[in-house]
C-alpha cells in the first residue's frame, strides 16, 4: 500500500488529502500537524474549517485510509510521498519584510523530513506561496539526506475556498513540476498515477520545477488583476454615472475575456492573492525587473484605494462622521461559504470605522467572536502563523459587538455595510430592518447582492459599488 503523509492540516492540507484518499481507497493517508486543537478538531464531528461537502468525504474515510495525527515524525518516516503544505507568512522584518515569504515552517519541515527518514522519497511543495521553495527545499534534503534519495515536486494547489471540494473531484487542471531527470520523471509519474484515480490524463500537466510554482503565482496574479480591473472601473462608473454591472457583463461576453471574476466588490481578500502578488513584486525586483514590479504592485494598490474608498464613502455620506454611530457589519468572511477571515477586506473596512470612532455591530454565519476580536487586534501579516491556530484570548476591541443575528446587527443602527455575499443576507426582511433603524437609514452594499431600487421604495439611502448614485450620496462627495 502506498503511504502518503502531508505535514500541515490547513485549509489546502485537509480537503487535498480528505479528497485523495476517498479517490484512492489504495492509498493510506496521514495529514499532520503541529496544532494539537487543529488535530483534535479534524478527529471530531466539527471540523476546524468550514468547506460545502467536505465534511461527508471525511466522514466516509476517516479511520479507513485517511489519519488526522499531531504524530508528525511517525508518519513522515513511514511515507513513500510527503506532501508539504505549512504556513508561508510574509516577512515583516528584515530582508524582504511585507513582501518575500517567511520560510521559517518550511525549512523546519524539511529539516524534519530530512532527519526522521531512512527510506527515499518523494517530497511534494503543496503550499500556497511557491517561490522557488522546492529548490530551497531540495538543497536542504540533499546536504542532510545521509544517502537517501528525495525527489522534489511542485504540486500547487489551485482550489477556491468555499468550492474546494468541487473543485478537487472536478479540477480544470492538475499542475506537476519535477527535475527533468530520470529519477525526477519517475516520480513525476508516480504522483500522476494518484491523480490519475480521477482526473482524466489530459488534465494533468507536468513541467520543470520552477515553470510550475511561477504558474501558481501567475494564475494567482491574472485573477486578482481582473478583479482589480474592474474595480477600478467601478470607481469610473460612479463618477460618471455608469452602472458596472452593466459594463463588465458586456465587456465579458468577448468570448476571449469571458464573464468569470468580474464582480465588482469592496476589494479581494483571501490567504492567496495579496501574498502571492507580493512575492512575485519581490521576485521581480530581485531580478532586476522593477517596471515589472510596479505594474503587479498597482493590483494590490487598487484592491486598497477600494476598502479605503467604500470607508470613505460611508463616513462622507454620514454628515462626515459615524463617531458613536452603530454600523452595522453584514459579512465578515473573505467570502460566501468559508468561515475564513484572511486578508478579509472586512478588517480593512472596520479598521477604518473604528478609526472614525463608529461602533460596530457584527454578524457573519461562519466566523466565531474570537476570530473578528482577534483579526481587529493583529497586526498586519501576522495572521499567517501557526501561533495564531492556538486557543488564546484575544484583546478585545471595546467598539466592537459580535452578534449571532443580521437584526440583531441592524438594531438601531445607522447603517448597514454588507461585507460578504452570503446567500441569506439577499432573503433579510428589508423593512422590518429599515423600522428599527435610526433614520436616515443608510445601506451601504459592498457586494452588490441587495435590489437597491427596493430598498430605496423602502426608505433607505442606498450605495451599490459601482453604480449611478443617489441624490443624497451626489451630494455628499468622499474625498479619497
Ligand atoms: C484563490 C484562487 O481562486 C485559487 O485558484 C487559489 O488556489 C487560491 O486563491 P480563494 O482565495 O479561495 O482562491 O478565493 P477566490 O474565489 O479566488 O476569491 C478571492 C477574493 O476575490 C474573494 O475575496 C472574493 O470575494 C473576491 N472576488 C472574486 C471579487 O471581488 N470579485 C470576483 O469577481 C471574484
Ligand atoms: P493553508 O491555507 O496553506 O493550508 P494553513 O495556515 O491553513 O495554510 O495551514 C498550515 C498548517 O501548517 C497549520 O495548521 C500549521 O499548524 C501547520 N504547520 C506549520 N508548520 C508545521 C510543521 N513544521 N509541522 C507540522 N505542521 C506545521
């Protein structure tokens, strides 16, 4: 029986191998961490992430072939393939700091790996922050390999979280870089012949090690170009009275652009697209490529200017100022179906409000108290190390409530700023919120999901990204 193991139970980590292992009844799998609340959480009827369908491809192999561990040497030594896939925070001090890749938890893991094996291996990058780690990686295992062959592949992972499982059972590719030697074409084939249980052949590309961690960030990159696009234009259509909706559905009916990820919106969040736009920005400049550079930096710049932007835009419209102001929080994940708040803009957002000294009222269907509290008081890059998986309590911030209902949210408050695109949020009994509201009642939609023209017949004053505005928000100009 082959055995793989992969070191970190994460958001890729977890649903990869839950999927590997119901594809593969062959294949035992082990995923392993160092978070012993992580572990424990993935052995129990809650697991630690919140992922559409993944908690019935645990439950179908849990036990059988698929092992949640904190034993994390055991199953390294036991291994024929490891995946790695731990934490690649951005530096925030020294060489590199708030754009290169920490690589503090992947060199310990292959330090690790290095140490406990007496069996060759294949070693696989599966982290979400690919820079040129595998051969980092490689040169760590072959000064300490005490004769024993590792072989090093780029797997990157190109889920989406909320559609994670989808998007393993049905991948639109699956991406393998190896060494273009014999040994490293064998084991290019053999993690093939794993994907091979489900993914038909053509799918799955191979290349050499370096083309496919630089084709993780590129992907990575065009998506978050594309959405920076068309939020810039949404700043275009407000002042000129376009409708964005309108814009981008005609611009993505070229069929060689095509209509995916053009939703304007309060800016992109996630663990991925900012931290791989930064790294490729440092990889550039340290090339000598800073034209290069300066243009990927701009998608991140714009992603800003658009939280900064719809903070603007709703302290301006409040008579320039919501100090004492209940505002309420509608969304705080990065996006629907995912309990993750990484990089949300959400906290960009309520930073801002609090800086303005309003008091927030939030709700999100996926995300704990703890998490917002702890997200309003980190410092920026922090949230990307494992200390923070850890039970602790975090510092509460006082102007803020975290409520478990949208009415409770909305109660009294002055405005509402819908922050995620959860489903549910498109169904709220408008006029009832509206009732109890203070007056004028302002909805500010950072997702464009709410029928503004309803609730404009209800009362509200209302602000939809990237759409003509209200007489009252004309009036109101946000200097930026
Ligand atoms: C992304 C990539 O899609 C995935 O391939 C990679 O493996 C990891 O990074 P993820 O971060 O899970 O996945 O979510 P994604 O669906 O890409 O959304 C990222 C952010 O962009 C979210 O905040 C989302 O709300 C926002 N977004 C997306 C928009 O604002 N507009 C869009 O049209 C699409
Ligand atoms: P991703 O989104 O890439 O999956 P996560 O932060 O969700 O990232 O998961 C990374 C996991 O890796 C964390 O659960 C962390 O505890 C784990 N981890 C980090 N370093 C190590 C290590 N040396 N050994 C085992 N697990 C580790």
């Amino acid at each position: 029986m082959v055995k793989i193991c992969c070191i970190g139970a994460g958001y890729v980590g977890g649903p990869t191998m839950a999927v590997i292992a119901l594809k593969c009844p062959s294949i035992e799998v082990a995923v392993v961490d160092i978070s012993i609340s992580r572990i424990t959480a993935w052995n129990s009827d809650v697991l630690p992430i919140y992922e559409p369908g993944l908690d019935d491809v645990v439950k179908q192999c849990r036990g059988k072939n698929l092992f949640f561990s904190t034993d994390v040497e055991k199953h390294v030594f036991e291994a024929d393939i490891v995946f790695v896939s731990v934490n690649t925070p951005t530096k925030t001090q020294g060489l590199g700091a708030g754009k290169a890749a920490d690589l503090t938890y992947w060199e310990s893991a292959a330090r690790m790996i290095a140490d406990v094996s007496k069996s060759d291996k294949i070693v696989v990058e599966k982290s979400t922050v690919p820079v040129k780690t595998a051969e980092a990686i490689e040169k760590i295992l072959m000064h300490n390999s005490k004769g024993i062959k590792f072989q090093i592949l780029s797997n990157p992972e190109f889920l989406a979280e909320g559609t994670a499982i989808k998007d393993l059972f049905n991948p639109d590719r699956v991406l393998i870089g190896g060494r273009e030697t014999p040994e490293g074409l064998k084991a290019v084939q053999a993690l093939k012949s794993v994907y091979a249980h489900w993914v038909p052949e053509q799918r799955i590309l191979t290349t050499n090690l370096w083309s496919a961690e630089l084709s993780k960030l590129a992907a990575n990159a065009f998506l978050a170009q594309r959405i920076s696009s068309v939020n810039a234009m949404s700043a275009l259509c407000e002042a000129t009275g376009a409708n964005i909706q309108q814009v981008a559905y005609a611009v993505g009916t070229d069929s060689r652009i095509g209509p995916k990820f053009l939703n304007a919106s309060v800016g992109f969040g996630g663990s991925c697209f900012q931290k791989d736009i930064l790294n490729l920005v440092y990889i550039c400049e340290c090339n000598g490529l800073p034209e290069v550079a300066e243009y990927w930096k701009q998608v991140i710049k714009i992603n800003d200017y658009q939280k900064s932007r719809f903070v603007n835009r709703v302290v301006a419209s409040m008579f320039n100022t919501v100090s004492n102001k209940k505002i309420a929080i509608l969304g705080f994940a990065f996006k629907k179906d995912t309990g993750d708040t990484r990089e949300t803009p959400a906290i960009d957002v309520c930073q801002g409000l609090l800086g303005d000294k309003a008091n927030l009222s939030i709700y999100d269907p996926q995300v704990t108290e703890d998490q917002i509290q702890r997200d309003l008081s980190m410092n920026k890059f922090d949230w990307d190390h494992p200390i923070h998986l850890q039970p602790t309590s975090p510092t509460t911030v006082k102007k803020v409530s975290v409520v478990w209902d949208a009415y409770e949210a909305t109660k009294d408050a002055h405005g509402i700023c819908i922050l995620t695109e959860w489903d549910e949020f498109k169904t709220l009994d408008f006029q009832k919120i509206y009732e109890n509201m203070q007056k004028p009642a302002f909805v500010f939609d950072g997702r464009n999901i709410v029928d503004a023209e309803k609730l404009r017949e209800i009362g509200f004053i209302v602000y939809s990204i990237g759409k003509p505005l209200d007489a009252w928000l004309k009036d109101m100009p946000a200097v930026a």
